[in-house]
C-alpha cells in the first residue's frame, strides 16, 4: 500500500482519493501526511536518496524511527509564499542581515532526527542549523515537530495554524509558546496574520510594507 502511495500508478488513483483528507471548511485541500513507524536510519536515508535529493515532493520528517511523509497542498504553498515574502521585505526594512536557508534538509544521525521544512533562515550569518524555522500546518497529527527541531537546538519554530501563528522559543525546559518572536521582536505578529489572509499577492504586499514601522 505503502508503494502505490509514493509512486502513485493509474490504478491506486481511486485509492489515493479515498485516503485524501477532506477539504477545510473553506473548500481548500489540506496537506496529505501518512507515517512510517519502525524505520530504520539507514532505510529512511536510503528511501529519500531513492526518491531524489532534489525532487520537488514529497517532504519527509524522521524523529526517532517514525518517518513522515507529507505532500503539500495550493493553499500550503501560497501561506508559505505570502508569510516567505512578508519576512523578506522586513529584513530589508529593517537591515537584518540573514542567511535563507529554504527547505534545505537537516539531520542528526546521532540525534535520530531529519526534517524538511516550509521555509527557515540563519539570523545575522550562516550557521550550520537555522535560527528561526517556519511550518505551514493546514492539517494537525504526523511527527511532533518541536521535537525534531529541538534535535537541532533551532531558537525559534513558527507553525501557521487556525490562520494565526504560533511562536515556539527555546529555552532550558524546551519549547514553550510565546507572543511575540525574541528573535524579530519589532516584527508585528498581527500584520502577518492580517495580509495572509488577502488573496491577491500584489495587495497583501502592499499592505505588508505599508504596515511597516517607519525605519528611524
């Protein structure tokens, strides 16, 4: 079952759809996760060099074992884009120096974690692991992210959820939910959350940059 899912032939089509997770309630289609449990390292090393290093999708997260295998959906990609764009016009705002990281993948052999995410950035210069990483969650369950990203001591998590974003920062005792980002804390959390909602990308840019603090 598992293989007719990744290599999707004619056949499994009607399968596919049955295993498809219903719409939102606004009618957009949500992201598609199925888990793998009892995986070893190696094998999920082998199973994502078997699909392609570069391969547009799917993503995976392994923590510990399990692998989570997720495919994206059209509202994904465009929260991503919006909340990506929304990011980039204030580092140039505000001068913030960054390094773009993408979806560049992270492992840890030692610490059993791997993780492919939505979007993610060094802040001020080029580190091994990024500081400050983004997850659009349409849909809930799969591989606890904090937990893979804890791995790799990542500072700050953000998930899109509900059409609000939820900060996760680092601490002694792990992650814990926060109101504001400590790494951007000028950064108006609201005003993401407004302009994600604006469907046209010319007018939620515009209503991004027009909601910036004027730069002293």
């Amino acid at each position: 079952m598992v293989e007719l899912l990744l290599t999707a032939p004619p056949e499994s089509e009607a399968l596919a759809k049955l295993l498809r997770p219903e719409p939102l309630a606004d009618g957009t289609e949500p992201e598609e996760r199925l888990i793998l449990c009892g995986l070893s390292w190696e094998r999920y090393l082998a199973l994502d060099k078997a699909l392609g290093d570069d391969r547009p999708g799917p993503r995976f997260y392994y923590l510990d074992g399990d692998l989570e295998i997720m495919t994206t959906s059209n509202e994904h990609e465009r929260i991503k884009k919006w909340i990506g764009d929304f990011l980039a016009d204030y580092f140039v705002h505000t001068g913030v120096e960054i390094m773009p990281r993408g979806q560049a993948t992270m492992r840890k052999a030692l610490e059993l974690a791997g993780a492919e995410p939505d979007e993610s950035w060094c802040i001020g210069e080029e580190k091994e692991f990024p500081d400050l990483v983004l997850e659009i969650a349409l849909t809930s369950g799969g591989v606890d992210k904090l937990k893979v990203y804890g791995r790799f001591n990542v500072p700050e998590v953000w998930f899109w959820r509900g059409n609000k974003l939820e900060i996760f920062v680092l601490g002694r005792a792990g992650y814990a939910r926060a109101a504001k980002s400590r790494l951007l804390p000028d950064l108006d959390i609201a005003l993401i959350e407004r302009c994600v909602a604006i469907r046209s990308w010319q007018k939620a840019r515009q209503a991004f940059r027009a909601g910036l603090t004027p730069s002293h």
